[in-house]
C-alpha cells in the first residue's frame, strides 16, 4: 500500500466505511445479534477479523471478575491461544487498557512491553501488533488484538487503526450484552432453584392439622428459604413428638443445616422417647459436618395429650413459655449449649403439667420483630399479644401475633416461627 493510499484512507475515515468494511462489520454484527452464545460468536467473528484485516493471528481477551487477569476467549491463526491468562498490565494488552487507547507497534523487537513468553511457548513469531482496549460506559472490558499484517510491507497503517477501533466497539458491545445475559439466566436459574428449595423446606414442615389438634404452629421465611423450622407426629403410643428451632445464619446454608436437622428429628424421634438422649445424638451428628462455625438452637419434647403431661429439653433455644391457666407466665429456662458446636454433650429432661394453660416455644424473630409502631415486641409484647388473643382456638392466636408482626411491603427482619401446645 502507497502512503497516497494510506492517506486517502485515513481521511475517509469520517465518512461511512468502505464496501469491503461495511460487509464485515454487518456480517459480524448479525452474529453477535443472531447467537446468545458469547464465545461460539466471537469465536466466528475472530477469524472473520483477521481474514479481512489479512492477519497471520487475533485474539480475543477479556478481564475477570476481579479485573486483574485476561484470559483469551477466542482466537484464530496457526497456533491456539485460547485460555491463556496473563496479567492485566502485562504487554502491549496491558498498555492498551492502561491508556484506554489503540496501541500498534509496527515492530515488537523495539518494543520494550512486548513479551515473549507466548512465542517460547508456541513457536509462534510475532513482528508487528495493533491491540485496541474493549470498554463499555467506562468498565474495561478486556482487548481486541491483531498480528502481523501479511499484505503490502507487513506493517499496520492508520486506516487498520481506526477499523480496529470500530471492530472494538462492536465487540465490547457484544461482550457487554452477553454478559448482561448470562448474568440475567443465572439469576433466573438461581429463582428457579430457590423456589424448589422453598418448596421442599415448606415440605418438610407438618401440614396443618384439624383444628382441634392439641399442637399448632406457623412458620414465614423472612428471604425465599428458612433457617428455621419446627415439626411435630404422633408416637405409637399416642404421644405427640415436637421439636422447633432455628439456625445461625440465614440464606442457603442455614436452609441446608435446617433440612438436615429437621430430617434427623423426625427419623431419630420415632425411637428415641428420651428427650435428653435425642438431644444428644443429634449435637453428635450435627457436629461431624457443620461448618462456619454454624450451630443449631432447639427444644423439642413429647406431650401426652391423656394426661397433659410435657417432657421437654432445650438446646441452646429460647426458653418456652408457659401461660397458666389463670393467665400467668413462666419461663422455662435451662442453660445447655446448641448443637453442632461441641460433640458428646449432655442435655438436661424437663417435665410440665399443662394443667389447662398452654406451652409457647418460639425463635428470636417473634421477639425482634417490627410491631406497627416500629419497635421491637420484646417478651412484654409478645405476652400482651397472646393475651389479647388468648380466648381464640390455638391456630388462630399465632395467626394473628403473625399479623402483628407482617405488614404489606415490609420485609420481615427475621424468620417467624411459632408453635403452641395446649
């Protein structure tokens, strides 16, 4: 190419591309439209880029997450690249995003960023490159590079230059838009598996019983899964076994840890009768895999609705509440630690005679919640409520402590969770 030539190209460059130019940029802007699949499409787009700029390679980079390292998505030429990671500032790449500028060195020999780590390594030889950054609304995406022009002197001019910079701009764009993609399906992928995961938690609770029944519970989930949980099935022998607690922590894990408490529970409590000895096998079990430092609150028991007699233990939970018949309250407190936290504990069996009153067990977000003046119900609200509401059929008093604490667009603090004997 004359330097008249490269002139006149230059100039016209204010004005529309060339033919030759205007096919390349609509076959390659109808691929990435045409193709969600990011690296199939500028794989595509790559070798059409250096076919047309008549290149002997081209490449691809993109930053990661932390925006430290490139790595090559797409290549073409007589050796493949893809994969390769290398620093952000490392090279000629490097300079490019560090200027936020189109970089062409007609001679690498000369050129004391270049590296040549990737010719040791391929065999590859390169002599000349034109690299341009790939930004979108000022997040630096990654770089568009080219090698060794093949036609005329073998070197770049300010005509490639600048259809270099073209082709950057449409391939940040289709990176940005992918990426925005892709981002949009794993949150839709992740909604998916949370609403499953709701789903089997909501499972795993006890479906409402008959009114009538002698225990009644309710649970709201403060995000899309629980950390707390509460389950309650009738022995052989007419009893009733119940247990409730809640998980440190929130969000999937601690909705992990609840499926497996819950699931031990109702299994190993079909044959262990003996409250403290449940509580320790499942300290036992819970211990060999929690991690983070989780651990469970819980207090479980068997009620004999014949004789109205409760055998409880309480690991590390908040102490039940016991409402007399005359309408006084009684914390039953017993200090032992959760579970999960250190194995071969030993917990302590509580006895407790209904005697008409009614038993209230119940995790930190009833007591934290929001009542509608903004303040926190505390024990003195939660009593006040349970009294106001005491002459109600059991199912129907936690219906409407819950209403106290739920108001419409407001998100819970906490998980709820309730459950009455009597």
């Amino acid at each position: 190419m004359t330097i008249e030539h490269a002139k006149q190209r230059v100039e016209n460059s204010a004005n529309p591309p060339l033919t030759g130019d205007m096919e390349l940029l609509l076959a390659i802007s109808q691929d990435f439209v045409g193709s969600p699949a990011m690296s199939e499409t500028l794989a595509n787009a790559i070798h059409q880029i250096m076919a047309y700029m008549n290149t002997e390679a081209a490449s691809i980079f993109l930053l990661d997450a932390p925006n430290e390292k490139l790595t090559c998505l797409a290549c073409a030429g007589p050796v493949s690249i893809e994969g390769l990671t290398i620093a952000r500032n490392q090279g000629i790449i490097g300079r490019a995003l560090a200027s936020n500028s189109v970089q062409m060195v007609r001679d690498v020999s000369v050129d004391g960023d270049f590296c040549t780590a990737v010719d040791d390594h391929t065999g590859f030889t390169t002599r000349s490159i034109l690299c341009a950054p790939l930004m979108v609304k000022g997040r630096m995406l990654g770089a568009l590079e080219v090698i060794n022009k093949r036609k005329g002197d073998g070197l770049f001019d300010l005509a490639d230059k600048r259809f270099l910079q073209v082709l950057a701009g449409m391939v940040s764009l289709a990176v940005h838009n992918a990426q925005m993609t892709e981002a949009l399906v794993e949150q839709e992928r992740m909604r998916r598996e949370l609403d499953l995961a709701r789903e089997i938690q909501r499972d795993l609770l006890p479906a409402p019983p008959k009114v009538d029944f002698p225990l009644q519970g309710l649970n709201l989930s403060a995000l899309e899964v629980s950390g707390d949980f509460y389950d309650f099935f009738t022995l052989a022998d007419g009893r009733i076994a119940w247990g409730l607690g809640d998980v440190s922590g929130k969000g999937m894990n601690a909705a992990m840890l609840m499926a497996k408490t819950i699931s031990l529970f109702r299994c190993l409590g079909k044959t262990v009768h003996d409250c403290a000895q449940l509580l320790s096998i499942l300290n036992d079990e819970i211990s060999e895999t929690a991690s983070r430092g989780m651990f469970v609150t819980m207090a479980l028991g068997v009620f004999d609705p014949a004789s109205g007699e409760i055998l409880f233990a309480n690991a590390g939970h908040q102490p039940p509440l016991y409402r007399d018949r005359m309408g006084a309250y009684h914390e039953l407190e017993e200090s032992s630690p959760p579970l999960g936290i250190v194995p071969g504990m030993s917990y302590a069996e509580q006895r407790l005679k209904l005697d008409g009153g009614r038993l209230y067990l119940f995790t930190d977000g009833v007591t934290e919640g929001r009542a509608d003046d903004g303040r926190m119900l505390a024990l003195a609200g939660l009593q006040a409520l349970l009294d106001r509401h005491a002459a109600l059929p059991a199912a129907d008093q936690l219906a409407r402590v819950a209403e106290a604490l739920v108001r419409p667009g407001v998100r819970l603090h906490d998980d709820l969770t309730l459950l009455v004997i009597g």
